[in-house]
C-alpha cells in the first residue's frame, strides 16, 4: 500500500471550536495524525512519503474559484483588518439562510466566510490555507498511484487533515475545507476511469461529497452515517436523497441510529458494498473516519478496535483498486490503532 502522509499538516491546530454553547479545545488536532503515523511504524503496512507538488488549478476540478481565492487569502484579510487578529482564528457568526442571496460576494470579510461556510465549529488558522492543499495533494498523489500500480499495490492511503468530507464545492465546515475525497475520485476519473464509487464509512454524513457529486452520474456516492435527525450535520444524509437529474439513483444513503451496534453498522456495509458493485465501479475511495468507534466523544455507534479489521475486510471483497482517505475520529488515543486496523484488514 501506498501511504501517502501530509507533512504540512501541523500548520492548521485551531485553538477552539464553538460546540454545544461555548467555544472548547478543538476536538480535531494534529496529535491524531501523528498517533496513526506512531502506529504505522509499529505496524508497517507499505511504502510512506509525501505528496507531489500539484497545480492549485486541478483543485477547481473541484471546487469554485471564488471560494479558492478566498481560502487562500482569508488569513491575511483576517490579519489585515487588525493585527492583534493574529491571537486569534477565525469563526463565522452568520450565515445566509433560505431566502438570503449568496451570488453577491459581499465586501466585508465577515459576511464572506459566512457566505463559504455552515458552522462554528471550523476554526481558519495562519496555516490552515497551507495544510489542506498540502492535503488536498496527498489524496491526488495516492490517487494517482493506485493509477499507476499493479497487482496487490493497488491501494493507497491519504494520511491527511484537515479532514475532507465535509467541505462543498464552495464551503468549509465540520472541521473540513477541501473535500480530500472527492478530489481523489475526480483524478480517477481525470486518469480515464469512466464509473468510480465513495464509500464514506465516517459517522458523520458526507455532505459535502454528496453535494458535489449528487447530479452526476460517474460517481456514486454511498454514506453510512448517524441519522441526520439526531447527528451532525443535520441537514444532509437522509435515505430518500437518491441524487438528482442526471445524478439520480447515483446517491445512497444509510442512516442508522445513534447507538447502533457493529451488527447492525455492517449489515449497512454490506448494503453499501452492494451498491458499489452494483455501480459498476473501476475504483473506490473510501472516506476513512473512526469516530464510529465506541469510545468517540463526539460520536454515537458501537465499534470496538477489533471491529475495524472486520471493515477493512469486507471493503478487501469489492476486490478494486482502493484509495484510503483519512477523515475523522476523535478519540485521539485509539485513531491510529482503529485505523490501521482496518489496513491491515483490508491488506489481509
Ligand atoms: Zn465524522
């Protein structure tokens, strides 16, 4: 397996999150990279080495160019408007609800990362900017080397974050600002593959993957979340979101209950896997979050440590070249083990 690792990623280490009422200790840190970086020296599963430098323009294969340019300049506005701001990250405080306009770029530098993003909970940094494109590479690189590959090295894995699945075309949120998956299915495609699949196995719903790709009918996107009635995000990830024009029927959802036990998490998987196959797919990314882990402190499913090696088995039987991207989990502790885990599985 390829392993893919970002090495800019310290850059983004937000200081606090607002989360139920009150701004507390980001849940999403650098040190959960570096303990699944720990484990995959205990437990070495393939080659590891940074991404390749990638043109900023195959990230608007993806996303628009406005909420590009802003990303890119958000810091310094931010540093701009005053200097003391550099004490402090930056969170939005308003959004453009149903019946606000959002084709008009507003000038002021609050309304506008209103308008590129839907929560408070994803703090923008000096380096937040560096560390999701450095990011952004390493889910391009490791699809690119499952392009390349052959045989049993047809997989890779994009050890990365900020994490992805949550950022749209044109916003962040979730703690995410590129959408790190979508970009690998997108390069696939870019590679001559005409159908591939994302498997998002996070507890939280993909929205942003879904939203990306939900008129389109090369990608299908399958999620397994918390019921979004209950779960973050709330608004997205229902099962009767099938996708749209010519996207229709290429969108599956599978919420479950919070609570829900591994049997019943696999079951979905099985759906999910199904699909996938179904699809006709020639390679899947699969949006790798562990906070379905039953320790997770922001999450709500049953699955133990020995669990992921299960997952990762059962995603071995699609039998296609396989991209690995790197989500959430937040039990900082038990990330990496959880997550190599399910290489391992996967690897055999
Ligand atoms: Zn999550």
């Amino acid at each position: 397996m390829h392993i893919i690792h970002n090495p800019l990623h310290h850059l983004h280490a937000g200081r606090h999150e607002m989360f139920r009422g009150r701004l507390v200790p980001c849940h999403e840190t650098p040190e959960r990279l570096d303990h699944v970086m720990a484990e995959l020296q205990r437990r070495p599963l393939g080659t590891l080495r940074g991404p390749d430098e990638i043109d900023v323009d195959l990230l608007a294969r993806i996303h628009s160019r406005r909420y590009l340019d802003f990303l890119a300049g958000a810091w310094d506005e931010w540093i701009a408007l005053d200097p003391a701001n550099a004490e402090i990250d930056v969170l939005p405080a308003v959004w453009p609800v149903r019946g606000f306009r959002s084709d008009v770029l507003p000038e002021s530098f609050a309304a506008r990362i209103g308008l590129f993003s839907f929560d408070a909970g994803s703090p923008l940094t000096a380096g937040t900017w560096a560390a999701a494109k450095s990011g952004a590479a390493c889910a391009i690189t490791a699809a690119r080397e499952v392009m390349n590959a052959a045989g049993a090295n047809r997989s890779a894995f994009a050890l990365t974050r900020p994490p992805g699945h949550h950022a749209g075309a044109d916003f962040f949120g979730g703690y995410c600002f590129l959408n790190n998956s979508a970009l690998a299915a997108q390069t696939l495609l870019d590679s001559g593959l005409e159908r591939v699949a994302v498997l998002d196995v996070d507890y939280h719903h993909g929205n942003g993957t879904q939203s990306i790709f939900y008129e389109r009918r090369d990608v299908l996107t399958v999620s397994l979340h918390g019921d979004p009635r209950t779960e973050y995000p709330f608004f997205l990830g229902h099962a009767d979101e099938r996708g749209a024009g010519d996207g229709e029927g290429f969108n599956l959802n599978l919420p479950l209950p919070y609570g829900s036990s591994f049997a019943t998490w696999r079951a979905a998987l099985q759906q999910a896997i199904t699909a996938v196959r179904n699809h006709g797919a020639q390679a899947v990314v699969v949006a790798l979050g562990v906070d379905t882990f039953e320790g997770d402190p922001i999450s709500g499913f049953g699955l133990r440590t020995a669990d992921y090696l299960s997952l990762g088995q059962d995603i071995a039987t699609l039998d296609l070249p396989t991209v690995f991207v790197f989500e959430g989990g937040y039990a900082v502790a038990e990330v990496g083990i959880n997550t190599v885990n399910v290489l391992e599985g996967f690897l055999g």
